[in-house]
C-alpha cells in the first residue's frame, strides 16, 4: 500500500513539473523606447534658471507599451538634486499635454525624490498606453536648491520647456520659456507586448545626434530607422535609442566623455539593449586641423584599436554591433589631406577587418558620385559635414534589415 502510494505521489509531481514551464507566464521585458546621452555643463546653450520651475520635455517613442518607467539623472551634479513631483502624459503639441493621459510619477511610491550626485534613479511603473512614435511630455519640478553642474543633452533638435513653479499637472504652460536641451532626463522605457522585444542603440556624434534636421520633427536618422523597423514585421518588436553627442570624439575628450569612457553608461546600461551601431571618429579626425594643438597625434590604428574596444566590451554582454563607415567631409572647417587618409583607412578597416558583426556604409549611401569625398549635393545640409533630413533618410535606408536576426 505504502508502495502504490508513493507511487502516486511521484507521479502527480512529475506531472505538476512538467505542467509548470508551460503555464507559467513569461513577464514582458523592460525596453528603452526613447534616451539621449548625458554630459556635463551645456556647450551650445546658456543654462537658463532650473529652479522653483518645472522642466516639461518633450520625448518621441520608437516602440509602443502599456507601462512606462522614466529615468532621471544627476550623474554630473556635484550636490544632490531634489525633484519634488513628475508627471508623464501624451504630449498635444508645444507645451500642451493631453490631461486624459496624464499620470504622476512616483519614486518608491513617493512623489518626491532626491538624486545623489553621480546618481540614476528609474521611476516606479506607470499603466498608460504610449504608442510606437507617440510625443510623450515627462514634466518635473524642481524646488529651491543649488544647482552648480547640470546634467544635460545639449542640441536635442526638439523645444522643450520651462515654466516658474510646480506646473506639472497643468494641460499647458501659461508663459514657457523654450529651451533646446533635455535636462536631467535619461530615458524612457516600456514594457514590451513582445517578449522578444529589444533595443537598438546608435552610438556616435553629432551625425547620429540628428544635428541640422528639421526641429522637432524627429528626422535623425536613428530615427527613420526606427519607422523602417516597425513597418517591417520581423523586426517590428525593436526600439531605437539615439546616444549620439555632437562635438564627441572615440579617444579624446571633446564635447562630453569620449566614447570609451561613456559606453558603459549610454550603452551597456539601456534596458533591453541587444544591438549597436557605431559611427564615431570624424571628430577625433577634424582636432587634426586645430593648429593649437600641435602635440596631437592619431593615426587609423588608434580610431581601430578604439573601435575595437567597444565591440570587445559589448561583445561580453552579449550585444551585436554593427559598424558604420565615416561620412565624407571635405569642404568642411576642418577637413585635411591627412585626416582623409586616416577617414579612408579606417573605412576601409570597418568594411574588411571582420571585427563587428555586421557592416553598414552610410559614406557610400550619401556620397557624390562626381566627388567622393563629399556628399552628395542632394544630401548635403551645406556645411559639408552634417546630412540634411535627405541624407538622414538616405543613410537609415541603406542599413540592411536582414542584421537584426
């Protein structure tokens, strides 16, 4: 009797086992849906006053979800960085939100929060639909305190706002001030409806920052991919997060970390990220014409061994990436014969070397025919070194789909 009892009860826990993988539901994974690099101070911008004020920024999704979580930074503040109340809503164009969706945001449940320097923090989750390419409004207010270093995204081709006093639950702002930078705010994840959804991550300058596009019309060309990719049904479950910075150099401080310094953060640290695109370099290539800087030195085998580097790194967390050939640029400030040749070289390493997972070549997709060394007049923004949207459009059009396997 003992036996047959057993027995049963083996069997009946076999069963329960072998049901459990199949009935047990698989959670939807937290995805980056839209970012932009942080760095220290405001190059382009004067810093106008943060304080006693409500910051309203204006972000565009590239993958939709029904739950949203918002990261704020302080990770170049030198003193703590209080955020009395955020709310996240869909934006109705300029300072307006759609109050139907508008949602406070809270921090471990609490509508308040203070950042430590150096700091992230990510909100607790919000029920709310945000649809693929939707303009959401995230809104915080800043009460009274010291802010001496801002944590910022210079140039962010998109108005955002400011307006005195706690504002954050109001439909528009009575008398904004416009800014063209995105302040203490990191990013913008959702929770996937696929659970095979994953992030892009395009990393590089001011060409993948969207630089001379169309303001506030989202013409980067991190973001015409992100149309391609959810108008193509295999890859419509990735997102694309753009952590370009203009003026940013792979080995050198320029505008912001170089790309060695900052690739932890922008890249390795997105919530779902499983691919990469880099195209960095002109920067580090154009410091070659400063005359003040007589002691600097590169060669193609310094940009190679750089680039390599973040592949290596990437490569551990297991993260695809793909490398993108420089951009012709002469006619530009800072073009040289010698700069060319190290562009040339290291173009020509990225297509043959084998040391990415994939190739993408956005000097052939905008180049002059007649002229190689330029763009093509088409595509060119006129200071021969920036795309206008044409190019933008031009060089996310030439990235083979068939890469995100």
């Amino acid at each position: 009797m003992r036996f047959r009892v057993a027995v049963f009860l083996f069997i009946a826990a076999a069963a329960v086992s072998a049901q459990s993988p199949s009935t047990k539901s698989v959670p939807a994974p937290w995805v980056g849906t839209w970012a932009a690099s942080a760095f220290d101070g405001d190059p382009w911008h004067t810093v106008p006053t943060l304080v006693d004020s409500t910051l309203r920024e204006i972000v565009h999704t590239s993958l939709g979800g029904n739950t949203v979580r918002v990261r704020l930074t302080n990770e170049f503040g030198t003193e703590p960085l209080r955020v009395d109340a955020a709310t996240i809503g869909v934006s109705a164009g300029v300072s307006s939100v759609d109050a139907a969706t508008l949602h406070d945001l809270t921090f471990g449940g609490s509508p308040s929060i203070v950042i430590p320097p150096g700091a992230e923090v990510v909100s607790d989750a919000v029920s709310m639909a945000a649809p693929a390419f939707a303009n959401l409004a995230v809104s915080i207010y800043l009460p009274l305190q010291q802010v001496s270093d801002v944590t910022v995204h210079s140039s962010a081709q998109q108005d955002n706002f400011i307006q005195t006093g706690n504002h954050v639950r109001d439909a528009s702002f009575a008398s904004p001030v416009v800014v063209g930078s995105w302040y203490f705010l990191k990013g913008v994840d959702v929770e996937a409806t696929s659970t095979h959804a994953a992030a892009v991550v395009t990393f590089g300058d001011s060409i993948t920052d969207g630089a001379l596009s169309t303001e506030n019309a989202n013409h980067r060309w991190p973001d015409y991919l992100a149309v391609r990719l959810q108008n193509n049904p295999a890859t419509a479950h990735l997102s694309v997060l753009d952590e370009g910075i203009g003026g940013n150099c792979v080995l050198i401080h320029c505008v912001a970390a170089n790309a060695l310094a900052r690739f932890d953060r922008d890249v390795l640290s997105q919530a779902g990220v499983k691919y990469v695109i880099v195209m960095e370099g002109i920067n580090d290539i154009g410091r070659l014409h400063e005359p003040n800087q007589p002691d600097y030195k590169l060669t193609a085998e310094d940009l190679e061994q750089g680039l390599a580097q973040l592949v290596a790194r990437a490569h551990e967390h297991g993260i695809k990436v793909f490398g993108a050939t420089l951009t012709g640029y002469k006619g530009a400030g800072y073009f040289t014969e010698k700069g060319e040749q190290i562009r040339e070289a290291v173009n020509h390493w990225i297509l043959t070397s084998g040391v990415f997972d994939g190739v993408i070549d956005f000097d052939k997709a905008t180049g002059d025919p007649a002229n190689p060394l330029m763009f093509a007049p088409q595509y060119d923004s006129g200071d021969h070194l920036h795309p206008k949207d044409a190019g933008y459009a031009a060089m996310a059009d030439s990235i083979d789909l068939g890469l995100f396997r």
